[in-house]
C-alpha cells in the first residue's frame, strides 16, 4: 500500500474516524484504525462497537493495499504534521509516514481480528447540517447522564413525514424541539433512541457538510441502527432499546403568568447568585411587576441577591429552580430573549425564545423546567 | 439434530426449563415461562456458565441453539454483537467494569431477537458493582436477559436473586463425566475413570487433569503430603511444597500469557513507532493491565492452592471411611494401602477434625490470608495425632 495525500484531508478524516475508538476497548483491534486503499479512494475507519466511523477522501494511490495501525497515534502525529503532502507507505509490518523532512513508522496490527463494520443504512433523507447540529445541541443537554438509567440517557428522534421531533429529558428537564426536513419517501414515519452524546458529537462534527443524510430503519425492521453522513463522512450507530417516556401531555398548553427577560443578563445573574451555594440548592426567583429578583443562600450561610428588568404579564409568582439547569435552559433558547411561562409556583416552567421582547415567541423549541421545593 | 445443551452434563431438570424458555421467547408474548433474569448456581464444575452460556446460544439462534450455525459460534467466542460474556479472572468485578458494562447493555439487539448477558462470577461482584447492576435488574429493557451464575444462591445479593428466576444444577454423577471424557474429549476408560473420581464432578478440573502430565504428578507429590508429616519441621517443609507447587502451576499458565498481552496492548498504542513513542494514554492503559493481571495471578494462585487442599482433603475422606467400615466408595484407589494404615493408625474423631482443619483453612484463604502462613498453620494442625 502507498498513497500521498494533502495533509487537510488526512486529518479531518483521522479526526473524524477518531470520535469512535473508545478509550478501553474490549478488543485491542478496536485501538486501531484501518486504513483501506483498495480501491479509488482511500477510507480510513474506527469503531467501538457502538458507533462505527468512516471517512472517504481522494488520493494519489500509487498501490493498493489495507492496513491497521494505532489509532490514537496516527491521529496525534497526522494533527503534528506541517501542511505539505503526506506520503503513507506499508513495508513489510511497518507503515512509513513521510511529510516533507518529517519521518515517522508505525507499527501495524492484524486486520484478520478486525470485525466487520456495518454498512451504512438508506438514506431516508437530509436536513441542513447546521440545522440539525443547533437542534441535537438544544435537545441533547437536557439528557440523564447516569448509565444506570440507559433510556433517559438518550435522545429520541420522532420523524413524522416533514417534521423531525428530539426529546430528551433527565426527570427534571425536558427539552422539546421540532424541525423540518427531506425526507427521501414521502409519508416515512419511525422513532429511535440514540444515546445523546454520540448523536450531539456526530451532529457537531458534521457542521462542515452543507447537508446531512439521515438514515433511520423503519420501527418494524430487525436492524436498530441509525446512520448519519456528510461529504465524505459516515457514521453508523447503535439504538438505544427501551421506551422513551410518553412526554407530550407534560408540557402544559396555557399559563397564568408569563415573563419575558434579556437572556445575557439574566444568565450573568444567575451564575453570580448560585456562586453562594451548592449546584442542587435552590435558587428562589420572584416575579414581579418592577423586575425579577434571584436569592441564594439563606440563615447563617452565605447569600446573595440581585434584581433585574422583566416584562411581566399576569399574576406576580415566586418558584425555585436547580440555578444549573436554569442556566443550561436560557442558553439552550438561543435567542435574545426568552419567556417563560408559569402554571404556579410547584408546578413545572417552560422556557421558550423570542427575538424581540415584544415579538412571538417560538415554538419549535420548548425546555421544561421542574421546580425546587424551599423553606420560606 | 444437535442442541448447544447436549453438552450439559447430568442437568436434564434444567434443560427442560430452558427449552421451554426458549421456546416461550420465541412467540413473542409475554409468559411465565420466559423471564429476564436468571440465576444458574451449582458447586464448581457442575457448569454453571456452560448452561448460561448455551441458554444465551439458544435465545439468539435462529434454530433455537443447533450449535452449528455463525451465530451460536460468535456467541461463544465473545464475537455476537448481542451477547456479552463478562468473566473474571480477576479477584473481583468492579463497579467500574459493572458501569461499563451497562453502557453496552442499553444497545438495542442488532438482529432483532434479545440481547443476553452472562455473568459468570456474580459472585466476585464487589457491593457496589453489585448495586449497580441491581438497578439495571430492576428496570430491565424490553429486550434484555441477564443470566448471573454463583457457587450458590447465598452468593448473590438478596435483593437482586429476588428479582431472579433459581436454577439449581446438579454434581454430574462420576459415570457422567467418565463418559463425556472418553467421549467428548477422546480420554482412555482408564485415565477417563481415575481422573473423574479424583475430581469428584468438576468436569473442568477431570479434563484437565486427564490431558496434563505435569498437573497428575504435582498431584500425585500432594497427596503424598499428609504422610510425610511426622515432625514439625516436615510440617513447614510440606507447607512450602504444596504452595511452591500451587504457584508454579498457576505461574506457568498465566506468565506466558500476561507477556503478551502487555505486547499486544503497546502495539494498539503504537509502541515501536519511530519519531514518536506511544501514544498519549498509552502508558496508563499498561500499567492498568498489569495492575489487573495481578490480581489474576493471586486469584488463579489461590485457586489452585485451593483445588490441592481439596485433594488433600479426599485423603482424609477416605481415611474415614475405612474407619466407618466402607471401603468401596474410595476416590484415592490408587493409595488403598496407605490409606488403610494411616486409618489403623489413626482415631476417626481426629480425621474429622482435620477435614475441619482444611475447610476453615480453605474459607481463610477465600478471606485473603497470607497462602505460606494458612497452609503451615493447617500442616501443624494435621501433623497432630
């Protein structure tokens, strides 16, 4: 095997093949990443198993051949290289790898243990690359990250002929967002659950495409596997089993009080309050007509207080929240803006943007916040 | 046609329950018969993890277990994308391992049958791990079965065997494992039939013994040990020998092996690469290696320290039963003589005592007890009159 290659191409997708080599394989073929020249193109691929990664990119391939060599190694030394063409040879078990006056060998390990990775499912259509990376980041981080509750642990994907809804929810939040897509059959409709960091990794990484190809079997089909693909760039993961929590009639329709406030301070306020206190200590926020004003702490301990501007319309309302998923929600909205709307004190919240103070808010996504019991 | 539980020897009452498992899991509706936790127990060498292990072939083959097809062989050989087979060699599983394990656990079955895990030390778990996998247990997925297997029941947390279905195998009769030997394993009748009574049901522990020179002649110097202690001084000496033998039959499987492993794992990390060492975490994944190879070697040291108390043990088992008069039922055949006069010589009560003396010493060692101290404190005990 020998090929030269430009230096941008072999480490986006080294970088890109890299996101599925785990870190404690069960197999130590799995610290690898093969290298196939056999063909017209060249594909580099890892896996752990649970993700398999690929990526395709041209190359003057002077001789074919496949090889496997230390994955975390090749990625170290191919980010290390100057930006000039890389020539990669296999001789006898070694592999040379040579960029201008840079010399390295790898050592090579036997491709007979490496397992076959599973194809790419049908594309069952395509959705703007930074669409679905903005949506899968909003959705994701309201995702469990206890391994012991797998289910809660993933998002889940609801297609719906145009329209693809995520979910996620840990049991205190629960974000919601809908968007449109491609799809490539009309009338397609099918739901999966993919574990939340490896869907918002491959999401993130995809943002280069213009496009993204979404692959997701048909509920009925035997194989639970979802693929995601941009230019030159594939990934095939492993669904999650178990059944998401039937969520929609938690997110209530109407409420008593809405407030809309300016997110950047807000969010500054919030981070400065909840310094005084644990991460799991309520932070007490009150509603009213002159502005909200947030409290930490209380008794002997250290506290703190501080009021900014809200436009509120209904009743005035008091409610306690986690101060870190109160944060992770304004940032998640996105937007200038954000509303939030009260059923009551004990009952849960729902955040959604607006771009204007004054403006609609939007709907496509919601974050649904619990509230925290406190001792007045 | 062939069945992966034709090679469960002498636990026909279990088969069937697992068949019919099999079978119930096969219509796709709920029943009593199909469940999603099972707990295999059985004394050593009964083949509690062969019989986890078939049942899980039997579940995700789609001849419900031939044995012959692609999927019943990757199931064996951890190679079937559904089935995990977590195995200690080890001292212990750890709740690290457990946490892992259950990441993989969440995937949903690749071929659309089940997903089977097999625990095959749920006894080594430590109380956390054990915790952990409890709740896994609790809320299982739709589509998952665990299939623990322990010594016995007593081995498992209470709260988890709860949520359990029992299987209980049985000690394989001594004509059942002579005729897997000769059989399956093409042993002579003769060597077939000594080696299955001296390793009273452990099929594992017969084969072995018949196929290893070396093993059946460290053996035969143990059990010339409880004979050889007239003074105190010969006392120490055979507690030196029975552990210098115990390690270096232990040492001679695993120190080879341990070797390449490291080997195999530098090379993942590209050890040998010119211009650049190995990779970053390289060194760390090693020396965590090493660090688990370790606690394999005390684990398989104590082991077999262990299976020689064991035979010892049988020594004075016969003993006594040529004090109690019964003389057909001998394991040690090949000894008759000397054991019949160490039993002329010797009172009945003290054999039981010294029976006594190598169990608490056997469940010392369990407890981690220093190996050279426990088996000089139980040669003194046994060198009394």
């Amino acid at each position: 095997m020998k090929f030269t290659v430009d230096q941008n191409s072999l480490t986006d997708g080294v970088n890109w093949v890299s996101r599925s080599l785990s870190t404690r394989p069960i197999k130590t073929e799995l610290l690898g990443i093969k290298i196939d020249a056999t063909g017209d193109e060249v594909i580099l691929s890892g896996s752990d198993l649970e993700t398999s990664s690929k990526a395709y990119f041209k190359a003057d391939i002077l001789e074919k051949g496949a090889v496997l060599v230390p994955g975390k190694l090749l990625a170290e030394i191919s980010r290390s290289l100057p930006n000039k063409p890389i020539s990669i040879t296999l001789d006898g078990t070694r592999v040379l790898v040579t960029s201008g006056s840079a010399k390295f060998t790898l050592p090579t390990l036997s491709l007979n243990e490496y397992p076959n990775l599973p194809e790419l499912p049908e594309t069952t259509g395509t959705v703007a690359s930074d669409t679905f990376a903005t949506a899968v980041a909003q959705v994701a981080i309201a995702a469990g990250r206890d391994d012991s509750l797998p289910t809660l642990t993933g998002v889940h994907v609801e297609i719906n002929e145009e329209t693809i809804t995520l979910a996620a929810t840990d049991r205190y939040r629960l974000a919601v967002r809908e968007f449109s897509w491609n799809p490539a059959t009309p009338g397609f409709s099918t739901s999966a659950l993919m574990r939340a960091r490896t869907l918002a990794d491959a999401a993130k990484s995809l943002v280069g495409s213009k496009n993204v190809s979404l692959s997701f079997a048909p509920t009925t089909s035997n194989d639970r596997l979802a693929g995601f693909s941009g230019d030159g760039k594939t990934m095939t993961s492993r669904m999650l089993d178990g059944t998401f929590p039937p969520y929609r009639h938690l997110l209530p329709t109407d409420s008593v009080t809405t407030a809309v406030v300016e997110v950047a301070p807000f969010l500054d306020s919030v981070r400065r309050v909840a310094l005084v206190t644990d991460k799991t200590v309520p932070l007490r926020l009150e509603f009213k007509d002159g502005g909200v004003s947030l409290e930490a702490g209380a008794g002997e301990e250290a506290q703190a207080t501080e009021t900014i501007d809200v436009l509120l319309n209904g009743e005035p309302i008091s409610i306690a929240f986690n101060p870190v998923f109160l944060a992770d929600g304004l940032q998640a909205v996105g937007t200038p803006f954000v509303q939030i709307s009260f059923t009551g004190s004990n009952k849960p919240a729902i955040l959604t943007g607006r771009t204007e103070p004054n403006g609609a808010s939007i709907e496509n996504y919601r974050y649904l916040l619990m509230p925290m019991r406190y001792a007045s | 046609m062939t069945s992966v539980f034709d090679h469960l020897v002498g636990q026909e009452h279990i088969i069937e329950i697992l068949e019919g498992a099999v079978a119930a899991s096969r219509t796709g509706e709920e029943s009593q018969e199909m469940t999603h936790a099972w707990v295999f127990t059985g004394p050593p060498g009964s083949g509690r993890s062969s019989a986890a292990v078939a049942f899980a072939q039997a579940l995700i083959c789609p001849n419900n277990g031939c044995g012959t097809c692609n999927d019943c062989n990757s199931a064996k050989t951890h190679g079937h994308p559904d089935v995990e087979i977590i195995r200690t060699e080890g001292l212990s599983i750890k709740v690290e391992e457990v946490r892992e394990l259950l990441t993989r656990v969440a995937w949903a079955p690749s071929m659309g049958g089940w997903r089977v895990v097999v625990m095959e030390d749920a006894d080594r778990l430590t109380e956390s791990a054990a915790n952990a996998l409890l709740k896994a247990i609790e809320e299982p997925g739709t589509r998952t079965v665990w299939l623990l297997c322990a010594p016995t029941l007593h081995d498992v947390l209470p709260t988890i065997r709860s949520r359990c279905r029992h299987l209980q195998l049985r000690t394989p009769s001594l004509e059942a494992v002579t005729n897997v030997l000769i059989n399956r394993d093409h042993i002579a009748p003769g060597m077939a039939d000594f080696a299955a009574r001296v390793s009273q049901g452990h099929i594992g522990r017969a084969k072995y013994l018949a196929i290893n020179e070396s093993v059946r002649s460290s053996r035969k110097t143990i059990m010339q040990l409880p004979l050889q202690l007239g003074s105190l001084a010969a006392a120490f000496q055979a507690a030196q020998t029975l552990v210098d033998l115990a390690t270096a039959e232990a040492n001679a499987v695993s120190d080879e092996r341990d070797e390449k492993e490291v080997e195999k794992l530098q090379e993942a990390y590209g050890k040998g690469a010119t211009g650049r060492g190995m990779a970053t975490g390289g060194a760390k994944a090693v020396k965590e290696l090493e660090k688990e190879q370790k606690s394999r070697s005390t684990r398989m040291v104590r082991d077999s320290i262990d299976g020689a108390l064991l035979d010892i043990a049988t020594f004075y088992r016969d003993a006594m039963m040529v004090q109690s008069g019964n003389i057909d039922s001998m394991i040690n055949t090949d000894m008759r003589e000397q054991i019949e006069s160490y039993a002329a010589s010797s009172p009945s009560h003290s054999t039981i005592n010294k029976i006594n003396a190598i169990m608490e010493a056997r469940e010392n060692l369990a407890r981690n007890s220093a190996p050279l101290v426990t088996c000089e404190a139980l040669m003194c005990q046994l060198a009394r009159k």
